[in-house]
C-alpha cells in the first residue's frame, strides 16, 4: 500500500516514534536467551490484570486463539450453542465454530453491536464484540447471562481503552479477550493477545491449553504464547497507552468537525460510556464509488465487514445486512495530523459536492 499518501494504518509512524526503545526492548528479550514463557511475558501478564482490575491475565497467541482457548476454559464443547452478533470480524463466530458448538446468530444495533437477545432462546453463552471499540450495552447483556446462569464472554479485540460506567473494557465479560494485533490500539509487530478471568479454576485451565496442556496429562493442548520480545515491546506500549488514547479522542473530535454532518458512524452519547476510538467508520449510500475517489486521492480506507454476510442466509438480519453495504472506516491512529484528517474530509466534501 506504499502508494496511498495516507495510509489505514499507523503502526510504522508508531515505530518511527519510539523505534530505539522498540528495538532496545526486543535485544533485551533476545540476548536473555529466553524466548517464550519467560519474565517479560510474566510481567505483561502481571500489569495487565492489574490495570484492567482482574484477577488474572493469560498471554496467548493471538486474539483469535484468546477467543477459542476461553470458550474451551469455561466449559464449552461441541455439544454447546453460543449466542454471537452476525455483524463482527470473522473470528469472533469462527472461534465458536473452530470449537464445533453451534452458533446462534443475533441482529446488531445501529452501532453495529449486538443487538436483543430473544428471552426465548436457550443458549449455552453469549459471546459479543465491543465493535470498532464501542461499548455493547454491557447491562442488558449481564441480565440476560445472570438470568440463565450462562457465561458472558467479551470480544474486547478492538475496544481495549473503552469504559462503561466506570468499568474498563476487558473486565466487561465472566471472561475477556484482548488484541494486540498491529491493527490495535496497543500493536505488537507481529501478532499477540490476552485473555482475562477473575476465575481461578479458568486461569488454571488457560495457562495448561496453550502449552500442551502440560498442568493436566489427561488433556491435550496447544501452542499459542507471546514470544518474549513481543512481551517486552508490549510492556513499553502499555506505558503509553493512555497518551496514545488521548490522542485517539482529540482525532475522534476532528474528524466529527470536519466531516460532512449526519455521516459519522457516532460513538454513544450515554454519559459514563466511552469508546476506545478503534475505527472512526462513516456511512454511505454511495460507499464503494466513495472508497475508490478516496483511492484515487492517496487515501486509504476499509469496509468493515461483510464476511458472514457472504455465508449465511440473507434478509434475516436487516441492520447487519444494511451496515454490511454502507458502512466505510477511515484512517485511524494516534499519529495521523489535523492536516491529513482535513485532507481527508475535504476530499469527502468534494465527492458530494459540498
């Protein structure tokens, strides 16, 4: 994508940044001699569960394996049917079908989040995404799983920073996932996640599924484990993290102003709810001729998401299926200047003849 003048993604002006200390941080790990399960990973683990305020913190692979590893930790099985949106990347339906249960798709809000449960519907768990960083309604969910004695597991991918009513993201669930995809708000160069449990008994069966199950011979596990100088990378960026949010916000607020009114794809306006600025997503009736004059202008832009869309039968999920064709995510990252936000806008401006 070396093309586009703006590109999606900031992670290389994230290196440019702080590339000295990045790279400090990975020849630490490496001249240790220490590459997995060692005490950079331990340390990440140990912050993490105390800034999120839970109990225990479990480094794995990716995301993707946090979500299947914490449906296998709760107690799920092929024998289990999970409640998810219909409307999320990929992996969050896929760790539900990679673990064989079956899926029972739910309709999406406005935000693209998931939408009402029917009270009718029995299901083993509820599985859900905080999408582009913007809170579920988190109240409704927990009253729905406390009432049926299920467990609430939350997709916090792309919603690390977010808060509801003075709970942070990533304690939001029985149990929680977080990304540090380089497409996150804390990136790793590479791929890495973190699953969150204030379950003793869930951290125990965790830490033994992503190596081999080796805490209990009668169970097999994987191999999923962020390498040590992602680890310590991860450790540098965590003491950033909240001047990096901060940054997000004031960008959130700029494109708000420039944009075209009635366009943004909005965050609640709930009081105590707050969105972790993930992606700042428009909406568009002419979405595809858009995205190509913004390509032709240097900027680049993504459609999230219409994978599932693709799979299953239509006409079922009127919001997920209407967000699939209209909704566009602009660039989006702590590093982006007012000058290419305008650039941005102006472009968009121009394409409606504004």
């Amino acid at each position: 994508m070396s093309g586009y003048k703006i590109k999606f993604n900031g992670i290389d002006k994230l290196y440019d940044a702080y590339w000295w200390r990045l790279t400090r941080r990975a020849k630490q790990a490496w001249n240790s001699g220490v590459h997995v399960k060692g005490p950079y990973l331990r340390k990440l683990e140990i912050k993490i569960a105390s800034k999120y305020q839970r109990k225990f913190a479990v480094g794995v692979g990716s995301a993707t394996d946090g979500l299947f590893l914490a449906l296998k930790a709760v107690g799920l099985s092929d024998k289990s049917t999970i409640a998810c949106p219909v409307y999320s990347y990929i992996a969050t339906s896929g760790a539900i079908k990679r673990l064989g249960s079956k899926i029972k798709f739910i309709d999406v809000d406005k935000q693209g989040n998931i939408g009402s449960i029917d009270s009718k519907i029995q299901v083993d768990a509820v599985l859900y995404a905080n999408l582009f960083g913007n809170v579920a309604d988190y109240t409704r969910l927990r009253k729905y799983c406390d009432k049926n004695n299920i467990p609430l597991i939350e997709d916090a991918a792309q919603s690390q920073g977010a808060w509801h009513h003075g709970v942070q993201s990533g304690k939001l669930g029985s149990i929680s996932i977080f990304s540090f995809d380089p497409m996150k708000n804390m990136p790793c160069f590479g791929t890495a996640g973190m699953v969150l449990t204030d379950s003793s008994i869930v951290y125990e069966s965790l830490i033994s599924l992503r190596r081999h199950g080796i805490r209990n011979n009668d169970n097999y596990g994987y191999n999923s484990m962020i390498p040590e100088d992602h680890a310590n990378q991860l450790l540098f960026l965590l003491d950033k993290f909240d001047s990096l949010q901060k940054k997000r916000g004031k960008i959130y607020k700029r494109y708000k102003k420039m944009l075209p009114s009635g366009m943004l794809l909005e965050t609640t306006k709930e009081k105590g709810i707050f969105s972790s600025y993930h992606k700042l997503v428009i909406t568009s009736n002419k979405r595809d001729l858009l995205q190509k004059y913004l390509k032709d202008a240097g900027v680049e832009t993504k459609i999230h998401y219409n994978y599932l869309l693709d799979k299953i039968q239509t006409n079922h999920y009127p919001m997920a299926e209407m967000l699939s064709y209209t909704l566009l995510s602009l660039p989006m990252h702590p590093f982006l200047t007012t000058g290419e936000i305008d650039y941005i806008c102006e472009r968009i401006k121009q394409f409606y003849g504004i």
